[in-house]
C-alpha cells in the first residue's frame, strides 16, 4: 500500500506561501471576518520565518529548537481552520483553503515535530 | 637639435607611462569610470536593506498595538528582521565591493596607492574572516552558488584587497576578480529575492499583506468609534500601503537590475585588457552610472514618505 510522503521543507514552504496570497488576496467585510484574515495572515508569517531558519539550519548541519510563537501559530491555524472554511467563498479567496491549510499544518507538523 | 629633444623626451614619457600603466591608458580610464559607477551602486543597495526593514518594524509595531491590551509593551518584540551579524554580513560584502572600485581607480592613476593600503588591508581582513561568519550563511542561504564557492569568492577578494598592487598588475587584477566580483554580485542579488519563494522582497511583500490585513481589521473593529473624517483618513491608508509595497518590490527589482549589471560591467572591462576602444563596455558602464543614480532618487523618494 503506498504511503503518503513526508512533505518536504520547500513543499511546506511552497504551501505556507499559496495561503499567504489566498488570504492577502481575499476582500473580508466586517470585524470578524477581517480580524480572521489578519490573525492567519499573522500566524502563516511565523511559520514562514520559522521554516526559512529550519532551512538555513538544516543546509549549515545546525539542530535548532522550535520557538514557542510557531507552536502558537500551527494552534492558532488549526482554530482558524473552520472559520476560514466557511468564510472562503464569501470573502473571495479562490481555491481550496482547507487543503492548503492541511498541506501546511502536516508539514509543519513533521519538520517541527508538533 | 630642439626638435630632436622634444622627440627624445615624448618617447621616454610615453615609455614610462607604458611601464606604469598609468591613468592615461585607456584601461586605467575604463577602470576608473568602473569604479565611479560600481561605488554610487553599491552605496545604494544598502537602502534596499533599510526599507525592508522599515516595513518589518512597522508590522511589529501593528502587532504591539494587536496585543498591547492584554500583554502590554515587551521589548523582546521589537527586533529587526536582519539579526546584526546578518547585516554585518552584508554590510561588509558590499564594502568589500566598494573597496575593490576605488583600489582600481586607485591603481589606475599615477597616486601612489600608500594612503589606500592601509584601508584596503583592513576591509580586506574583514572578507577574510566574513567567510567563517554565521551572518554569512544567512546571505548565502537564499543563493544556488554552493556554500564553500561562495566563501572562497569572498577570500578570493580579501586576499586581494591586502595585496599591495601597482599600475602594471591592472590587467592581473581584472583577471584574478572576474568571477569572485560575479559570485559576490550573484549572491548579493540571489539575496533579494523574489516576492514568491524568499529572500527581501519576499518578506517586503508578506508584511505589506499583514499591513493592509492589520489596517483593514482595525478599520473594522473601531468604525463605530470613529468620526467620517476620521474613517475616511484611515481608509486612504489602504491603497497608501498598497502603493508603497509596489514602489518598494520594483526598487528593490532595479537593484537586483543594477548588480547584475554591476557584474556584467566588470566582465566587459576584463575583456577590454588589450583594447583600445572599447564601445561595449563605455555604454554598459554609462547605464550602471544612470541606474545608481536612478536607485539613489527611487529610495530618497522612499525615505521621504516613511518619514
């Protein structure tokens, strides 16, 4: 039976950063939907920093401990998750926002080993 | 009689200047354009650093206003997006670049280089050690030039900058920094980025986005709070933002555009050792001189409206 691979840290990079413009390009009206958008965006920028150091650390052969604030961002993420399901169509982010998330939250799920 | 004087002294002149090298050879005139055109380059990009962190810092400061209620001012949350070995690193390669124009304006004239050494030497010494530098790795990380060819172009200059040169070894010289100048310049320019997959205009781009996220949901929370004149200024910050992160990208795109050609400049120059004439080469360095310039108006324009 085949097995799904480990994504990769370029793969996890690749789909922290298709989130990113998903919800840098979504138009939220009102408070929660806006405040929504602007807390993903948030926590999708820790993970992005934090996977660019993991990057760098693996190429130099350094081990680096993972910070609190990105334990905190994947939480954060994971909350959003049905927020941000549900609110997609509405505040105009094409394509599937769920499954981008998922991508990002397994990956980092392996390189962070949350 | 007169005559045969004034002939016997013009051929020793023109054998001194042959021996020398000296800055009215046509080299040492191409190289001292070069070096003019390579400084107000290199001087620029450093700005490039300044306005990503600038938008960094103002993320930061939206964030402090997000959490300021519940967690109050911490200090340890303010930091800037380049750790100071990071900048170091970067400071120093480009100051190892501009070093590298004025010994070869330098070395060019008929100055005696004395005064120079001792700056050269010690810039040179700062490549040296730049290449073992955690800072370093940061620069290179972004880059597809492989770790060790990297630090070996940074040596590769440094070892150069402590070199004691005359008039004649020009040429030598040209040779000798012809692909550590690239490397240098590529990896300078692999920094940047792209708004996409890293490096500056990447992180430029993401904490524009977070900027006009930030800005959007505080308009939201707090309308009811707000007079019409007051809504309608923090509106027009929107498309302010907006307007801002696409003037910053396409400064920070002209300056890849100006290393580049800080690197394809420097490669025509070596290929003009033997020249007369060379056309190629006085246009390239014509437009490096107007792309410094235009890079020092777009980033005064820049620094001026931050302010």
């Amino acid at each position: 039976m085949a097995t799904n691979p480990v994504p990769t840290i370029p793969q996890t990079r690749a789909a922290a950063q298709a989130l990113e413009n998903q919800l840098a390009n979504a138009n939220p009206i009102g408070a929660d939907a806006s405040a929504t958008v602007a807390d993903a965006l948030e926590a999708v920028g820790v993970v992005l920093t934090a996977l660019n150091q993991e990057e760098a650390a693996q190429r130099s052969g350094q081990m680096q401990a993972v910070g609190q604030d990105v334990t905190d961002a994947v939480k954060q993420l994971t909350a959003l998750k049905k927020q941000l399901a549900q609110i997609g169509s509405d505040i105009g982010i094409v394509g599937d926002v769920a499954g981008g998330l998922d991508a990002l939250l397994t990956g980092c799920g392996s390189i962070f080993k949350i | 009689m007169e005559r045969h004087r004034l002939i016997r002294w013009c051929s020793a002149v023109c054998v001194l200047s042959m021996v020398s090298g000296c800055a009215f050879s046509p080299l040492g005139k191409r190289a001292t354009a070069f070096s003019t055109a390579a400084s107000a380059t290199t001087l620029q990009v450093k700005n490039g650093y300044q306005v990503v962190e600038q938008s960094y810092y103002d993320v930061q400061v939206d964030n402090l206003v997000k959490v300021f209620d519940t967690e109050g001012f911490k200090t340890d949350n303010i930091k800037p997006f380049l750790t100071p070995d990071e900048m170091k690193a970067r400071t120093q390669l480009l100051q190892g670049l501009q070093q590298y124009a004025t010994l070869l304006a330098a070395v060019s004239g008929n100055d005696a280089v004395a005064a120079l050494d001792k700056q050269s030497e010690s810039v040179g010494k700062d490549m040296e050690s730049l290449s073992k530098d955690s800072g370093f790795k940061s620069v290179a990380k972004n880059s597809t030039i492989e770790g060790g060819v990297a630090a070996a172009a940074v040596d590769a200059l440094g070892r150069e900058l402590m070199a004691r040169k005359t008039a004649k070894e020009l040429p030598t010289i040209l040779d000798e920094m012809q692909k550590p100048v690239d490397q240098i310049c590529q990896l300078l320019e692999e920094d940047i980025g792209d708004p996409q997959t890293g490096g500056l205009r990447n992180q430029l781009k993401n904490d524009y986005d977070q900027l006009i996220a930030d800005q959007r949901a505080f308009i939201y929370a707090n309308e009811k709070a707000m007079s019409p004149d007051e809504k309608r200024q923090a509106i027009a910050i929107l498309p302010q933002l907006w307007i801002a992160e696409k003037q910053n990208d396409a400064a920070l795109a002209q300056t890849q555009e100006a290393l580049k050609k800080l690197a394809t400049t420097h490669d025509a120059l070596v290929d003009t050792k033997k020249s007369k004439d060379a056309p190629a080469f006085e246009s390239l360095v014509s437009q490096l001189a107007v792309q410094g310039s235009q890079l020092s108006d777009v980033y005064s324009a820049a620094t001026k409206k931050e302010k």
